[in-house]
C-alpha cells in the first residue's frame, strides 16, 4: 500500500499547493490591484475601463469560487489516507509530519514513512534517506530557478507601477501579472516544504530562513481574512453601511499584505544575490564545520558518559584470600 499511495498522494500534494496559489492570487491579489485599477478609472471618468476592471475582478472571483470546491473535495483524500495507512500499519501512530498533513495538505508532499525506515518519497529518486547527500542535492537544484523565480519580482513591480494605463487597457497583461505572483508564491513554498522537510533541525531551518517564511505566509493571512470578512458579510444580517465598512477595512487590510509580501521579495532577491557570492557560501560553509564539530564533541561528550556509566556498573573483581594463596603454596611445595 505505501509503494501504491506514494506518487498519487506526493502529486495531489502538489496540486493543492497549486490550488491554494491560485486562491491567493484570485481573492487576494487581483481584489487589491483591481481596486487601484477601478479608484484610477474613475477619478479620469473612464467608464469603459471601470466596466472592464469589474467584469475582470467579477470572474476572478467565480474562479477563485470553483477553486475553493477543489480545495474542499482534495481536503477528504488526506484525511482518508492518513485513516486507512493507520488502520492497515495495526493502529500505529501517525508521524508528526502526517498528522499536519492532515490540517495542511501540502505538507504531505514529503511526509516520512516508518515502514519504509522514515524515508521519503522523490519523483525520480523513489525511497530515499533524509542525508547531508540528499540535502546538498536539493540545495543545488533548487538554487539557480528560485534565483531566477525571485527576480522575476523586477518586472512585475515595473510593468504595475510603471505601465498602469498599459494594464489598464490590456486583460492579458494584467493576467500575466497575477499568474506571475502566484508562480512567485508557489515556488517558494515549495522550496520552503521540501527544505525544512529534509533539514535535521527544523526550528533552525525556520530562523535561518525567516524571510522565506514571512513570503509565504503573509498572503495567507491576507487570504483567511477576506475568507472571513466574505463569510461574515454573505450570512450575517448586518447593515449595508457595516457590510462596507467592513470590506473597505478588508481591501485596506489585503492590500498591505500584498504590499508587505512584495517589499520582501524585494529583499530575498537581494539575499539571494548575496548567497550566491564565493564570500558569501565560504561564510555559509565555515558555520556549517562549526555545527558539525559542535555535533561531534557532543557526541564525544556523551559517548564518555556512557563509558563511565558502563564502567560504574561493572562488578569489581574479587581478591583472592591471601590464606587460600598460603595453602595453595604449602601444597605445592615438596616436604
């Protein structure tokens, strides 16, 4: 069964990775930038741009509707698998990584399997060891497109801040710009899952890479508040004047957001720059040795205490009886 389930549910991971960067993108990204599209539109009167800027904000959000069903009929299949593997493993405990994969399914995507030695499942790799081996090689294919997704932030910020009467008048433009901050979104996350994933220490990971972290959860905050906010002003019976005070609030709200996770794009560009100088990976290489030697002293450490341990529990060796020993010699000497 593990061998069966592995790639389906490694790929329907992935899928739902993809689904929830779509719903970022739709109901968090297009609502803010639309809502400068459509403020622009009518201080200049154009009510042709207006018309435009609605119908497009008004099918980004039926797709962002279909998107949300998608992530509702995913959800089940984790929660059934993580089910049926423990009854079929004899009620044995879910690991830690499975357990959230249940709450959070992209992080099914490299859960470890007791049955398989706490190995992971790769495409093209199969069963592999969480090793420094494996950790070098994902750091290494991982490095040159995230370099590159990362800048791809440049042009989308020149092209929104610079070309907005261009975007304005052109669907496919500001289609290109949306699609591109959600492959921005979905390729750091996926970085990030794998990664920690693979990484001994994972809180350490965290802290080491913070910025990554604040990347992919700042539109996630910003999309569970416009799921609020849309829950809260379709089923509850407010005022109109409350149900606009509160979307206004809302678009304010998800509009730093976006803005917050763009400035610090900004940021990983620049820090990933800087990663890949020779100064810059001696510096990275010289903290890895001294985690390492930290390791082994450790290990020295402990491995000492344990010898005592060993040592203090050992019975001593009795002394023979010094009469025995006078006997034993009259014995043994001629009369």
């Amino acid at each position: 069964m593990v061998d069966d389930t592995a790639a389906p549910m490694f790929w329907l991971a992935l899928i739902f990775l993809a689904n929830t960067a779509a719903l970022i993108v739709l109901w968090v990204d297009v609502p803010r930038v639309q809502e400068v599209y459509l403020t622009a539109a009518e201080e200049t009167g154009d009510a042709t741009a207006r018309v435009q800027t609605a119908a497009f904000e008004s099918r980004a959000f039926r797709l962002g509707t279909w998107s949300l069903w998608l992530a509702a009929l995913l959800w089940p299949v984790f929660l059934i698998e993580a089910l049926v593997y423990s009854i079929a493993a004899g009620g044995m405990r879910l690991t830690r990584m499975r357990s959230l994969a249940c709450v959070l399914p992209p992080l099914r995507l490299i859960a470890s399997n007791p049955e398989m030695g706490d190995r992971i499942w790769l495409p093209t790799m199969g069963w592999t060891e969480r090793t420094d081996e494996l950790r070098a090689r994902l750091e290494k294919a991982f490095a040159l497109p995230m370099s590159v997704i990362a800048l791809m932030i440049l042009p989308v910020l020149l092209i929104e801040f610079g070309l907005q009467e261009k975007i304005v008048e052109s669907p496919w433009l500001r289609t290109g710009l949306h699609v591109s901050t959600g492959v921005i979104w979905f390729a750091f996350a996926l970085e990030f899952i794998v990664m920690c994933s693979v990484a001994k220490k994972k809180l350490q990971y965290c802290k080491q890479h913070w910025l990554d972290l604040a990347i992919i959860l700042l539109p996630l905050i910003s999309f569970l508040r416009t799921l609020r906010v849309l829950r809260a002003t379709r089923f509850a019976r407010l005022a109109r004047v409350q149900q606009l005070t509160k979307v206004g609030r809302m678009y304010r709200l998800r509009g730093l957001g976006i803005k917050l996770f763009r400035a610090l794009l900004l940021f990983e560009v620049v820090n990933r720059v800087l990663r890949i100088s020779p100064e810059r990976k001696l510096e990275r290489l010289q903290d890895r040795l001294t985690e390492k030697m930290e390791e082994v002293a450790a290990l020295r450490q402990e491995i000492a205490e344990l010898e005592e341990t060993i040592a203090a529990q050992r019975p001593l060796p009795q002394a023979e009886s010094p009469v025995s020993d006078a006997a034993e010699v009259e014995q043994a000497w001629p009369s």
